[in-house]
C-alpha cells in the first residue's frame, strides 16, 4: 500500500474520533448545568471538591470518571495532532486533501449514523457497554434514589449523547460538503 493510501485510511479512522470527541466536549461546554452538576464539572475538571453528600461508593466512581476524562482529553490532542499533521502534510496536494475531506467526512457520517441508530434503538445495552469497558471495577451501577443518579439521571446521558451525535454528524456533512464545493469553485472560477 502507497503513503497516500495509508494516510487515507488513517484519517478516515482518525477523522470520526477526532469529531466525536470534539462535538462532545462541545456539547458539555454549552450544556445548561444544575448547580449539583456544576458542582461535580468542577470536581472532575480539578477545580474543586466534591460536595460531601456523596457516597463513599459514588466518590470512588467520580474519582474514576476523573481518569477516564483526563485520558480522553490527551485522546482529543493527540488526534487533533495526527488531523494537523495529515492535512498539513499535504497541503500541497489540494486534491489529495479534498479527497481526505471527502471520505473522511463520509466515514464520520456512516459511523455516527451507525452509532447513533444503535444507541437510539438500545440506549440501555450501549450505556451499559460503555460502562463495562471504562469502568471495569463494576462500581458504576447505582440505586435510583442515590444522589449521583438523582444529579445525573439517565436523561441527561441520553441528552449528551443525541446532541455530540448530531453535531457530529452535522460535521461529516461539511467536510462532505466542502470538498464538492471547493470543486464546484474551481470549476467555476475558469
């Protein structure tokens, strides 16, 4: 397989995590928070301490959100890095880089679409998966009744999730769209 090739796909897989992970935090960032919420933000941001109304048990939990949020944000970097450098790298080669734009964003669509169909259609199987693979332990289940829950009720997941897929979607849709308009440009300029 040639360099093109490989950087190709390389970006098709990096493109989509890149986006999602950007819509994500997007998302949070202009999510309408509840004073309890913001007040557990803050916690996992490093910026304050837990209200001490949660459990031993919930705190434990929180502690563990903490590391896979932080690990998710040097994700974010390093994937932004890796876009930066496969589009920088050829930015030579317009076509080359609309081509990248092209399938990329066709490869975010197809998977978010994916991802958004499941997780519409089973939201309880996908939520539990993700819990079982991020949190291992098993310390993520909780009573109905428990504060964590109360602050942070299936609902607003479900919010988070809806919204970081459709904006990502919504940005496949325009490095789609961007390519066949940089073509349409050009073709028009002459």
């Amino acid at each position: 397989m040639n360099k093109k090739k490989v950087m190709m796909v390389l970006f098709c897989i990096v493109l989509p995590l890149f986006l999602l992970l950007l819509t994500y935090n997007l998302v949070l960032f202009l999510t309408t928070l509840t004073s309890a919420q913001e007040n557990v933000f803050l916690f996992l941001e490093g910026k304050g301490e837990l209200a001490p109304e949660f459990t031993e048990l919930e705190a434990s939990h929180l502690e563990d959100v903490k590391k896979v949020m932080a690990y998710t944000d040097y994700v974010f970097y390093v994937l932004l890095l890796a876009v930066t450098i496969i589009v920088t790298g050829h930015r030579k080669d317009k076509d080359f880089v609309l081509r990248l734009f092209g399938y990329g964003g066709k490869v975010t669509v197809a998977a978010i679409v994916l991802l958004g169909v499941l997780s519409m259609l089973f939201f309880d199987a996908v939520f539990s998966l993700f819990h079982t693979i991020f949190f291992p332990q098993g310390n993520w289940i909780f009573a109905a009744d428990s504060l964590l829950i109360q602050t942070f009720p299936i609902e607003f997941f479900f919010t988070i999730s809806s919204n970081t897929f459709l904006l990502t979607l919504c940005l496949g849709i325009l490095f789609i769209l961007s390519q066949h308009l940089y073509r349409y440009v050009l073709r028009h300029r002459n």
